[in-house]
C-alpha cells in the first residue's frame, strides 16, 4: 500500500494494535504515581503516625499530588516532541 499524502504508513498496515504498543519508555513514568495512589493506598491505610499533622493516610495522597507534578515535569522534559516545538 503506498503511504498517504502526509508521509505516514496507513492504519490498515499497523492497525490501532500497533499504535497501543508503541509506548515510550518516558511514558511509563506516567504509572508511577497511578500505582502509588492506588496501590500504596492499601498500605498506607492507617490514621496513625501523624506525620506534619495529617493522618498518615492523609499525608499520603497529599504527598503523591505533589510527585504527581513533578513526575509529570520529568516527563515533559525528557519527551523529544516537546524538544522539537521548544527548537522551533
């Protein structure tokens, strides 16, 4: 099949499975906080220690809002498409 008019294959070569995988290893930092709020949640479930006043539970999802910008930041620089439109 020859390419479309924008130089891309067609999606009836790759199809969307192909799409699906095509996962940088960058966005994978994007499951970290996903896990740690869902996943560390059922570790952290506790009211004590008290940590900065909060219950520990408290504490917790306080703390990965924050890790979640700045994970978030990670990703963005480390991404080359945003590289490429900062050169331009």
């Amino acid at each position: 099949m020859p390419p479309t008019p924008d130089g891309l294959a067609p999606s009836a070569v790759y199809g969307p499975a192909q799409e699906v995988l095509d996962v940088k290893p960058i966005h994978l930092l994007g499951a970290i906080p996903f896990i740690g709020i869902l996943g560390g949640i059922f570790f952290a479930n506790r009211v004590t220690p008290y940590v900065l006043g909060m219950p520990f539970i408290l504490f917790w999802l306080v703390m990965w809002v924050v890790l979640i910008s700045v994970t978030m930041a990670v990703i963005y620089r480390l991404d080359p498409a945003n590289r490429e439109e900062q050169n331009s």
